[in-house]
C-alpha cells in the first residue's frame, strides 16, 4: 500500500509545530492526520435555530440570539473592569458580559444594530446573561463553514485550551487537513458490503461528520462510521476464531457414557429446567465436533449453572478425561466441592479440592494423583492454574464466575493439555446479547433463562432513611424467625476511607439495634486478611451469626440458603447489575426473602428510576439491558473483564440493529472466504495481519 499523507505526523500540519504536535499527543493521544480525522466531534451546535430571549432556559447548552444593543456600560474599578451590555429582542432584554478585551468588545460593538449573539445563557436574579459571546452582525455575512449549520464540539483539555487548541482551534485543524488531503481518505470496507447496506463512502462519512451540511449527512456519516467500527471488532474476533479452531482439534467427546446416565437416572435431586436442558445439550453437540469448545454460560443467580457445570464435568470423565473447575474465591471452591459431594453418591467420579490454602501434605498426595488419572474432578482457586498442577489427560475446564479471570489465566488452561481442553466459562452477571457479542464475540454463548420452579420472587423494596427504624423491627422479625441478614456497604475506591468510616457507623449503630447476646453480627471487608474474611464467613454460613455486614467481597456467588434478607445500604451507588446480584443472595431457600434498598431522601431522577427498576423486575437479563441504556456500556464491561474495548461511535445500547447487521456480514464474509483470499477482501486480509495482536492463544503451541 502507497504510504499516506494521512499517516504525516502532525508537527507537518499547517498550524501545528513540534509544541502543539507534543501537546496533542500527550492530551489527547493523537498523532497524525487520520487520528485527527478520527477524533470526533462529541456534540453539535445547532445554528439554524433561533431563540428568543423569552424562550430561553438554564439548560439549553448553547443557544443564539437576534438582538439590538440598547446600552453598553464598563463597570467596576481599574482591576475588574468589565463591560455589560443590555440586549434585547421583541420578547424581553437580556446581558452580555465580558471580563476580558473589555475596552476592545465596547469599541466594536454599536448601540442600535442587530447582533447574532451565540453562547451559553445562564440565569442570575431573574436576569439571562451571557458571559464572552460570540457576536456577529447581523443579517449573517455569506456562507461561514461550519457555523452555518451543525457546527461540531470536540473535546479538548484545559493546557490545550492555553495553547489556542480549544474546541475552535481544533476544529480548525480539521479543516485543513480535510481541505487538503480529503482525496487520500481510502474506502476501508469491502464495496459490495458497502453497497449492500447503503453506507456512504469513507471520504463522505469523515467530511460529514465533522462537517455535516445537514441532519441527513450526519445521520448517514454517523451509521457508516458505526457500522464500520462495529465491523472490524467482529471481524477481528472472527478471524481468531477461524485461527484457533484451525489450529487447536478439539477432544471428541462421543459418548454419554454410565456416569452422566446414572447420575441422570439416579442421583439428580430434582427435574431440569428446559434452559439447562438445552444447555447441556449444547454443550454436548459442542464436545463432538473435534474442534475445541470456547463457551459462555449466562445464567441468572439461582439458575443452576453449578449443576450444569457438573454434568458436563461428567460428560468429560464418560470419555476418559479429567476436568477441573475454577471459582474466584476459596469460598466458592468449597462451597462447589461440597454441593458437589453432595450430590454424587457411591463413588461415582473421584472429586477433589485444591486452593491455596491447602496442606502441603494434601496437596503433595492430590498432585500425585491428578498426574497418574486417579483424580477425575479437580475443584480449585487460581491455584489450579499454577504450573505444579499436572494432570493426566484434562479435558474439560469450567471457570465459574467469568469476570474475575482475564485471558490469560484461561490460555494457561489450555496448555495443561496436549489437545486443549474444552472450556466451559459461566457467569451470574448477565449481559445483554448485543455486550455479549461484542465482548465475547469469539465465544459461543448459551443462556440459561429460567429459573427452577417454585421459586419464590424476591420482594424488593426502596426505603429511605426516615424508614430506618421500621427497618430494624423488619430485621429482628426476621431474625426471629430463624433466618439471617446481609447488610452490605458500598466500597468503592475512590472514597475508600469514609465508605470504612460509614460501614464501622453502620456496625455501631446495628450494635446498638441488635445487642449482644442475643444478636451476632459478622464483619466482612475488603481491609481484612483473608483468613479473617473466611472465619466470619464460616461463623455467617453455620448460622452462627445472625447477621453479616459487609462490602461488596460477598457479592459473587456464596450461597446460604437461611438467609432471607439482603439490606443494601446506599443504594444509588451502586450499578443495577450489582445490585441485583447482591440480592442474588437471597432467596436461596425456601423462604419467602426480601432486598431491602436504603437510600437518602434525595435523589437525583436517574438514580430513581434505577431503584424503581430493581424494585419492579427480577430479571437479570432485562435489568442488565436498562443498566446498559442507563449507564453505557463502558460501566458494564468495566466490570466485567478488562481490556474490553472502548467504542467511539456505537452505542451498544442503541445500535443493537447495526451490530446485528455487522455481525453477520462478518460471518457471512469468512464462511465464503475463510482465507480472505477473494480480492474484494485484500484490504481487510491487511488490516488482520497488520493488526496481528499479542492474542493470548498465540504465544501457546
Ligand atoms: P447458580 O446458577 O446461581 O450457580 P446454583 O447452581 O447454585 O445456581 O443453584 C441454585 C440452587 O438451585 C441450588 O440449591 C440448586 O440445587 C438448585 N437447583 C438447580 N437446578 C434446579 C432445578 N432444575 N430444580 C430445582 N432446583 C434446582
Ligand atoms: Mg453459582
């Protein structure tokens, strides 16, 4: 390919120089001509319209105004001049204001004439002002780019802003850089694709988009430039994809074997839901292909995803291979292998457990074991991923709770075998399908979503501060009746000290509630040791303790079936997908449980209605789908695995649709053409080698 102008650094650029060039790359991390054209505008101004001075509000952003100046006065003393101009229109009069070029502004601007005046209005005693407008004569001189219609707002930073790169000055750069070099902006999609979905050229989209001539070409640069970043994600991930299935044959699992069927006949407590029916049979269609399976799991809390998780661990000792699962806390691991113990009976498989914390002796003997295949199911922490853990031929690893394992730890999975195993990833937080595409796009995703029969929903409830005392009668009702209470804090580590101090009042007022002996209270958080954190969560799970106060370290999958209140203290601070799997952790038993979200008086409408949404649903997948229009993706993913990448022009939570459409152009494009040797596809076959990323799968073979 032809080197670029667009790839010149932007020292070269009319304007610029070494300074503003360091500048630029240090705020705002843009380095040449076409990081510049990528750097868009965040918002527009609209300069068709105008307002009348009548109609103005606090809130509008930007606004202009046709007027007459009918006084102009400089006031204040020597050191704080500024000039103050009466302003009006038939609707009402108005000021504008400077503080700066005071003398220069009264100068240039007559008492009598017709002024544009553009900028922020703001309300102060009943009066609108505006501070530094921006003044221009009026009727409108000729055609001004930009300011006569859309005008585009880029972010910019406060030593950009001194250095003249305001949202103005970078505007301007734009500018040249279009007006010189627009001809050199190369289509980067296929033609037919771009025809196909009726997308305007890239040359087009880029001038449009910063420069849109109207709502039409904006709106038509803004789906092009979509649908183009939501295309090479998924391209990029389906070309791993085709790579690794490529590469890595895929044990064969062809047989339900006599564990799995006398487990299924004997052993199952209860019937399967149709979800978890039809997850198992995904997964064993998985396992028969001879290509490595790499499958996501979704389910609610309380969905059954562990015994999911075991049967599919039987399917892999049916066909002679061991396998393992990893939960995020020892905790969970324990908890795992004793449901699991629990379930099987008469030596059906051989289960072990191996976490950091277990003795040396122990753990000598289960290596042993493990290494000559006497071990069938390993249960474990991240310790199972230690390079001292051998085993005879695994086969399948689950990963219960996704988001506390990044890549990496699953591609060190993958080596413990010669032919990878099979992987097995489940996670409680829900995602919306368009997050999961995006996220996950190399893994198959399966969802489980039905919960068990006989459930009984969770009654959630909003309270406020006022309500407190009420709610500790509600607690001690409670209590009475044998169950037990979480109370959690938010932890977030920003505030980390006072969100301490609020918990530790917390405790003491709850001390003070619930007296000693009648009442224990356990303390969890995120400041204590971990042998500690275990010993109270031992106290809290053998119900020796009534009540559990706690950061959000509880928050991923414990399970105590006899706690049947979850109190979450500050509420709004809390992200609706962690709220709800907070309160995930009731309604485990039996008994009709209740989430109880405190909150202060007041409360901002968004906060509101997030509360209201976890009082009204008790879904996971539709709260997660709120969350994400509440939120943005950027919260979600957060959460969930890092290094996910930032979108620039989609939406993940608006553009479902051309996410979909690009989605399938993807794979439609690699089952013609799996080695993009078709010419139409050159470009994009450049763009995969040229982008050839560190992928966590390549550094094993
Ligand atoms: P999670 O998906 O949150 O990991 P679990 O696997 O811990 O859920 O299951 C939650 C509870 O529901 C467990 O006590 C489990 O035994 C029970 N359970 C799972 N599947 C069913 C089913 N099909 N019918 C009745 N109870 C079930
Ligand atoms: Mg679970």
């Amino acid at each position: 390919m032809q080197p670029s102008n667009l790839e010149n650094s932007l020292v070269y650029l009319k304007g610029v120089g070494p300074k503003k060039a360091e500048l630029i790359k240090k705020e705002l991390g843009l380095e040449t001509y076409a990081q510049l054209l990528a750097h868009f505008p965040f918002r527009y101004i609209d300069r068709t319209r105008f307002y009348k001075i009548s109609e103005l509000h606090e809130d509008y952003p930007f606004v202009q105004i046709i007027g007459r100046i009918l006084a102009k006065d400089i006031i204040g003393d020597k050191h704080k001049k500024r000039l103050v101009i009466r302003f009006g229109d038939e609707t009402g009069y108005m000021e504008l204001i400077w503080f700066q070029a005071v003398q220069w502004a009264y100068d240039n601007l007559h008492i009598g004439k017709v002024y544009i005046a553009f900028g922020k209005a703001s309300l102060f005693q009943q009066t609108f002002s505006i501070s530094h407008p921006e003044m221009e004569v009026y009727p409108r001189q000729g055609n001004l780019k930009g300011n006569a219609s859309l005008q585009p707002v880029y972010s910019s930073t406060e030593k950009l802003k001194k250095a003249f790169l305001d949202s103005k000055g970078i505007q301007k750069l734009v500018q040249v850089v279009l007006e010189q070099y627009a001809h050199e902006i190369n289509e980067n999609l296929p033609e037919y694709i771009r025809l196909k979905y009726k997308l305007v050229n890239k040359k087009e989209a880029l001038s449009a988009i910063h420069f849109p001539k109207n709502a039409l070409a904006f709106k038509q640069a803004q789906r092009r430039l979509k649908f183009e970043e939501l295309f090479f994600i998924q391209l990029e991930m389906w070309h791993q994809k085709v790579q690794r299935e490529r590469k890595f044959k895929g044990l064969v699992f062809s047989e339900v074997g006599p564990r799995l069927n006398l487990f299924y006949k004997e052993m199952l407590p209860f019937d399967l839901t149709n979800a978890q029916k039809r997850v198992i049979k995904e997964i064993r269609l998985d396992t028969q292909r001879g290509i490595q399976m790499n499958r996501l799991v979704q389910g609610d809390v309380g969905s059954g995803k562990t015994i999911v998780a075991l049967m599919s661990m039987l399917l892999a000792v049916d066909n002679k291979a061991q396998a393992c699962m990893m939960a995020p806390t020892e905790i969970l691991a324990q908890q795992h292998f004793q449901s699991i113990q629990s379930l099987i009976k008469d030596d059906l498989v051989k289960v072990a457990i191996l976490t950091g914390h277990t003795k040396k002796k122990d753990r000598d003997r289960i290596l042993k074991a493990l290494e000559i295949g006497e071990i069938d199911i390993l249960i474990g922490t991240h310790a199972l991923i230690e390079d001292r853990v051998v085993f005879h031929n695994l086969g399948l690893v689950v990963i219960d709770e996704q988001h506390r394992f990044g890549v990496e730890q699953r591609a060190k999975l993958w080596q413990k075998n010669a032919i990878p195993p099979h992987i097995l990833v489940m996670t409680a937080t829900p995602i919306p399908r368009t997050l999961a595409m995006t996220l996950y796009g190399d893994l198959e995703v399966s969802v489980i979503d039905e919960l068990p029969a006989g459930r009984k929903p969770i009654e959630t409830k909003h309270l406020v501060e006022g309500q407190r005392l009420r709610l500790f009668g509600f607690m001690r009702q409670e209590i009475a009746k044998g169950r037990q209470v979480y109370v959690v804090y938010p932890l977030i580590s920003e505030s980390e000290k006072l969100d301490l101090l609020n918990l530790e009042t917390g405790v003491e007022q709850l001390r003070y509630h619930f007296p000693l002996p009648e009442y224990q209270i356990s303390i969890v958080h995120g400041k204590m040791k971990n042998a500690e954190k275990n010993y109270e969560m031992e106290l809290f799970i053998s119900g020796k303790t009534q009540i559990m106060v706690a950061t959000t370290v509880i928050e991923v999958g414990v399970n105590v079936p006899n706690a049947s209140v979850m109190v979450i203290e500050n509420a709004e601070r809390f992200g609706l997908s962690q709220l709800h799997q907070l309160r995930g952790r009731v309604g485990r038993g039996a008994e009709q449980s209740y989430c109880l979200l405190m909150s202060g008086d007041k409360l901002n409408p968004v906060s509101k209605q997030r509360l209201q949404t976890m009082v009204k649903s008790n879904n996971g997948f539709e709260i997660a789908e709120i969350d994400l229009e509440l939120r943005g993706p950027g919260d979600i993913s957060g959460t969930m695995q890092s290094g996910v990448m930032e979108l620039k022009m989609a939406n993940l939570a608006t553009d479902q649709a051309i996410l979909q459409e690009a989605r399938k152009t993807v794979i439609e494009l690699f089952t013609q053409d799996p080695d993009l040797n078709n010419p139409s596809h050159a470009k994009l076959k450049y763009h995969l080698t040229r982008k050839a990323r560190i992928i966590a799968y390549d550094k094993i073979s």
